[in-house]
C-alpha cells in the first residue's frame, strides 16, 4: 500500500499531472490507491457548491434512486463547473499514468448517501456492468467533496481483484453476491480507505469494492469520473449511457460523448 511518505510527496508533483513510480506500482499491484489533496481548498468550496445546487435541482426529476445510494450520470454535459471536475487535467494525467495506455472519459457520476442512509453498497467489481469490448482495464477516479471517514460513507476495497475476469454483474444491495460468483473472494483481506474533502481514490473497474453507509449528519458527496481505453470498442449490450447513441457492435466509443480533454 502507498506510504505516508508517498502521499506526502504526491502534491509536489500535481503541477505536471504526474505522480511517483511508487503510486503507480502500488496501483498495479492492488487494484486502487488512494491520492491526497487532488482538489485544493478553492476547488473543493467551489465544486462542493456547485454539486450541492445541481443536486437540489435535479433531485425529483433525473435522480436515480438505488436504494442504497443516489446518482447522477454525466453531469459533466449540463454543468459547466462540474465538466471543469469531470475534465480536470491533473485527475486525466494521473490516471493515464496510473494505467499506462491512453484514455478516455465512459462517464461521470455525482455518487451521494444522503444523512443516516443505514445502507451499504455491497461489494461488486464495475467492468461487468459496463458494454465495453476490445478495452483494457478501465479506472475510475473517485473525489470527495466532503471529508469521507468509515462513518460517512467510504469505500472498502478487495486488493488484487482487478485481475479476475469473467464475472457477471454482481447486486450492490446483497452482501453476499460477489462472493456467491467467486467463493474465493470472501477470503481477501479487506482495506478501507477513508478520505479528506479533496481526496480521491483510483480504482480499476475490475477491482472489488463496497461502500459503508452514512450514519452522520452530513450527505456524502462523492463525484465520480470514469476512464475507459482510449481503443475500447461497443460490445452491443445495454446500457444509459449508449443506448440514446444507436451504435452497432464493434463502433468505436469516442467522439463527442467520449472526450479526451486531458490529451
């Protein structure tokens, strides 16, 4: 795992988007990592606002209810202030570094549980649910807008998982169902990662993950930015984000919905 030494040094490299070899290799080994202080104090007042009021305007009629948390996708295409987040150069560049080939943006998503939710999401990998063919491991960046202790909200992670393929999608409201698809899974030593507003964790979507529940007082605001293989292909299944696009099998995920903003 990433040293404290390692994490204190990470800001004096954030002016180039890079970050040390040690964060890298910490990343390929165990499937996540956490980073500290991506967002600086502006931004993380300015960004937590700004997702605070698209919230409050979106909730009734766009916010999809999981029952264990709340979403938003690709807010990145009606906010101009949370498009600067989901295009954030420094969050693009350490993820290509992190992952070692060139990427682009799958989506965004504001991830929120709201005060005293009592819910877990329960532990999944991402890349089954996902219509993505010909790719390589895809990453998510995950940024807290908010301080995210155990308490409030903060992902647990399954070290070394972003190298088991082949599972179905898993139900993130049953604890038992990624362990129903790999026994061997329930076994690994679990880590969780709590974080700083302006903290972020990169994981693969391969990766198994859960997320605690919010037992505060306070709404855990979580903004999501989700990077795929620059060369990943549509597998021709369902999902939101491309059924509006009418591709066929074997188009090519780029383009305007899949910008590379950080190149």
């Amino acid at each position: 795992m990433t040293s404290t030494t390692t994490d204190e040094k990470v800001s004096d490299v954030y002016a180039g988007g890079r970050v040390p070899e040690q964060v890298v290799t910490d990343y390929r080994e165990n499937g996540f990592v956490r980073v500290r202080g991506v967002l600086g104090a502006d931004e993380i007042v300015r960004f937590k606002a700004a997702a605070e009021a698209y919230l409050e305007a979106h909730r009734a009629e766009s916010l999809e209810q999981q029952g264990v948390f709340s979403q938003l996708v690709n807010v990145w295409q009606h906010d101009e202030t949370l498009r600067d987040l989901t295009f954030h150069r420094r969050l693009g560049r350490v993820a290509e570094q992190l992952a070692g080939f060139p990427l682009r943006l799958w989506h965004d998503q504001m991830l929120v549980k709201e005060p005293h939710n009592g819910a877990a999401t329960e532990f999944h990998q991402d890349r089954p649910f996902w219509p993505h063919a010909d790719d390589r491991l895809s990453l998510s960046a995950w940024i807290a807008l908010v301080d995210v202790p155990p308490e409030r909200g903060c992902m647990t992670f399954l070290p070394g998982t972003q190298a088991v393929t082949g599972l179905r999608p898993q139900d993130v409201r049953d604890e038992d169902d990624l362990f129903v698809a790999d026994p061997s899974l329930r076994w690994i030593p679990r880590v969780t990662v709590p974080l700083r507003a302006g903290d972020c964790t990169f994981h693969s979507s391969r990766t198994g993950h859960m997320a605690l529940p919010n037992r505060t007082d306070l709404a855990r605001l979580a903004h999501v930015t989700i990077f795929m293989d620059a060369a990943t292909t549509f597998s021709g299944t369902a999902h939101p984000v491309t059924d509006p696009l009418g591709l066929t099998e074997g188009d090519r995920l780029d383009g305007d919905p899949f910008p590379r903003p950080w190149a």
